[in-house]
C-alpha cells in the first residue's frame, strides 16, 4: 500500500503566515491610497519625477494618449481625476493581478488533466491526485476574481474603464461595443465561464474517487467523453474570459491571438505547479511510484509550452509593433516606456532561461534545476499578468510595494492551503485507472 499524503502542520503554519502577512500589506496599500482629487495630487506632487522605472510621476505617457486608453486630444479630460483614479487602483490592482494568477495556474492545470483524459494518456496517470488538487482551488480562485469584478461594477475602483457611463458618454469606440461591454452581459458571461469550469472539475473528480472503488471501465469511458467535450467549452471560454477580464481593462485595444496568448502563460504555469508540487511530495517520501520520467516528461512540457508562449508573444508584438496603427501600437508603446525592464524582463525568465537550461535532456530528470526553472517561470509569468494589467490600471504609478508583495503572499497562502488540503482528502494513488500499470512503469526511451 502507497502511504496517502497527510495536510502537514508546516504547510499549515506556512500558508497561514502568508495569508496574515499579505493580508496587512493589502490593508496598508488601501489605506495609503488617495480618497480624494486633492490627496492624489499631494501624492503626486510629493513623488520624485527621476523615479527608477522613468515615469512621468504625473500619470501620462509622452506619446499623447493616456494610460487607459484615452485620447487627450479628443475630448477634455480631468486629468487630476485621472490620476487619482491610477492612485486608488493600485491597491485594486495589487490583489487583481495575484487573484487572477493563481486562479488561471488552477485553471492551467484543469486544461491539462482535461487533456490527459481526453487523450487517455498512460504516463500521466500517476499524477491525476496532483492535479485534482490544484484545481480544487479553482472555485474558490473563481470567487475571489468575481468578487473584485463586482466591486469595479459597484465603482468601487476604476479599473475597467467602460463600466463608467460618465466615460462610455464621452468615447464613441467604447460606446459601439455597449452590446458586449455591458455589466449584465459581462456577469452573465462570467457565471457560464466558472459554472463550466467548476462543474466539469467537480463531476471528474467525483468520478475519479468512483473509479478507486468499482475499478469499471465504464467509469473510463465517462471521463473521456467528459473531459473531451469540456475541452471545446474550455476553448471558447478561456479565450472569452480573457478579454473580458483582462483584455476589456483597455477597452481601446485588441488582440486576435489573445485569448491563446493567455492560454499558454496560464498552461506552462500550471504544468510547472504540477512538477513543483510532485517533487516536493516526493521529498517527503510520498509519490514512490513516481519516477524520473514522470518528472523528464513534465519538464519537457514546461519546456515546450514556454516556447509556444515565446511564440505567441512575437507574433502579438511584432505584427502590431511592424504596422504600426495608432491604436493598435499604443498598448506597446506604454509597456515599452514605462514598464521596459519588467517586459523585457519576462521575456528572459519564460523564454530564454528555460530553453537554456532544459533543453539538455539530463537537466528535465534533475529535480533542483526543475525546482529552480519552475521557480523562475512563476515568476516570469506573474509578472506576465503584472504588465497585462497594471499599465492600463495604475499607468506609469506602478511600484512594487507593501500592497504588491502583501497581495502576492496572501494569494499564494490561500492557494497553498486549499490544494495540499485538497490533496489529503483522497488517495495519493488513482488505483482505479485501467492504464495505471503502464503509468507506474513508466519509463521514457532515453532514459536509464
């Protein structure tokens, strides 16, 4: 018998900590930001306008259009509003952004057990209670994203820039999308997208336990035909979310490969989630049926998922940066000028970092350069979702400060206490798999 995993007091004490600790930085950014016009403008005035990322300090880029998306010249704008507006989104942004990340990595990982299913994959059976784990922070990750859409829809913050009417009245490009960016609309769409997601996890996982104690092949065949027709949901409602809850933030803007951009910042993420908490369970003398190759594989996929981001990352810059369209090239040119060394930066973690190091094949089956690498993509795809959300929000008054890092910390608690708890509420071992013989032997050809 394989020894199941117990919820560790250290993981306990762990993620207790970082949720307490986040917790005070996110009440200290709240209460730093502005209230009013005239605190904003104190804030501004008492900013050093040389600061280290070369904003302006006073909330406008240079190439005549504002962060979100405004034309200056178009229309009066008030522009102490504007960056009191930036100053009161920081703290919003602050949990947006970890809020976002750790829902999409569960997300990420839904998609690739999904697959697993769909293709019935024999390598990867022994890894299935991993991954049930991870997406058991799924609703609850859901629910925390749903719930700051709701406060931007109550106005508590102004982060999505087409829920005011008082702008929608004065942006005739906004307007002609009212049919689709509309708050009911949204939210309708909203609830379709987790129902969805969180139905087909929860009915896959009830039947997985299922399969444990029937051993019925019948209970296999349900799973696949499943976790087939949820990946054409999965398609259409990931790509739909992601320009509703992120894209929609600069409503001026838009991208065709959006929505599979997203995608693989969201998939390499969760698959690197996977091999991280694989090895560490290993390390603990749990997963002995767990091999190198299982690891060797799971490396592979982060290997390969970060180039096909890589590529869609090119595709998206270098076609709109080369036609060079006003209102396509603005959402670059204010990443460019005012976050450049975290949008570069991320090119260098989650793509030239990781093909460097995996691509030999002796590194995918080395645990501390896995740990390391994945380490290093989580962070390069945080700060992925960071500069597709604060440059529209916060304009050039982003910052790394107590409300960033507190937001960061208390997302990351919660999610580590949801799934290893989530993990020891079932069998380490998915016993019941017909093909879990061929997953436990598993062996990749070049391999000793």
């Amino acid at each position: 018998m394989y020894k199941d995993y117990k919820f560790s007091n250290q993981i306990k004490v762990l993620s207790i900590s970082l949720i307490l600790i986040g917790l005070l930085g996110i009440l200290y950014g709240f209460y730093a930001a502005p209230s009013t016009v005239e605190e904003a403008k104190e804030i501004v005035a008492s900013m050093s306008h040389d600061s280290d990322h070369g904003g302006s300090g006073y909330g406008e880029s240079d190439h005549g259009v504002s962060d979100h998306g405004y034309e200056l010249s178009g229309h009066e704008y008030d522009h102490d509003k504007h960056v009191f507006n930036q100053l009161h989104n920081k703290p919003w942004a602050a949990i947006y952004v970890p809020a976002l990340f750790f829902m999409m990595i569960s997300l990420g990982v839904l998609a690739f057990y999904a697959i697993q299913r769909a293709s019935q994959a024999g390598w990867s059976i022994v890894l299935y209670r991993i991954m049930e784990g991870i997406t058991g922070y799924l609703f609850l990750g859901c629910v925390f994203v749903l719930i700051i859409l709701g406060f931007s829809a109550l106005k508590f913050n102004h982060l999505f820039i087409w829920m005011d009417p008082e702008v929608v009245a004065h942006d005739e490009i906004i307007r002609n999308k009212i049919g689709y960016l509309n708050i009911p609309f949204f939210f309708i769409r909203a609830i379709i997208y987790v129902a969805g997601w969180v139905i087909y996890r929860e009915i896959t996982r009830r039947l997985s336990l299922q399969q444990d104690e029937d051993n019925d092949i019948s209970v296999h065949k349900k799973l696949f035909k499943f976790s087939a027709g949820f990946l054409v949901f999965f398609l259409v409602s990931e790509s739909m979310m992601s320009w509703d809850w992120i894209m929609s933030i600069d409503p001026h803007w838009f991208s065709t490969l959006f929505g599979w951009y997203v995608f693989a910042g969201m998939f390499v993420s969760g698959i690197t989630t996977i091999a991280l908490i694989t090895i560490y369970l290993k390390s603990k003398n749990y997963l002995e049926f767990v091999n190198n190759s299982h690891i060797h594989d799971l490396a592979k996929f982060m290997f390969g998922v970060s180039i096909f981001w890589a590529y869609l990352w090119f595709s998206q810059f270098m076609l709109i940066w080369y036609s060079n369209i006003p209102e396509e090239v603005t959402y670059f040119i204010t990443r460019i000028e005012d976050y450049n060394f975290l949008f570069f930066g991320m090119v260098v973690l989650n793509l030239i970092f990781p093909l460097i190091v995996l691509m030999n094949s002796d590194f995918k089956k080395t645990n501390f350069i896995v740990i390391l690498t994945g380490i290093v993509i989580i962070i390069g795809h945080y700060i992925d979702v960071y500069n597709m959300i604060m440059p529209s929000a916060v304009g050039d008054m982003w910052s790394f400060g107590p409300a960033e890092i507190g937001g960061f910390m208390f997302f990351l608690g919660i999610f580590l206490y949801v799934v290893f708890r989530a993990i020891s509420k079932a069998p380490i071992l998915a016993k019941g798999d017909p093909f879990i013989e061929e997953s436990k032997t598993f062996q990749y050809y070049n391999l000793d």
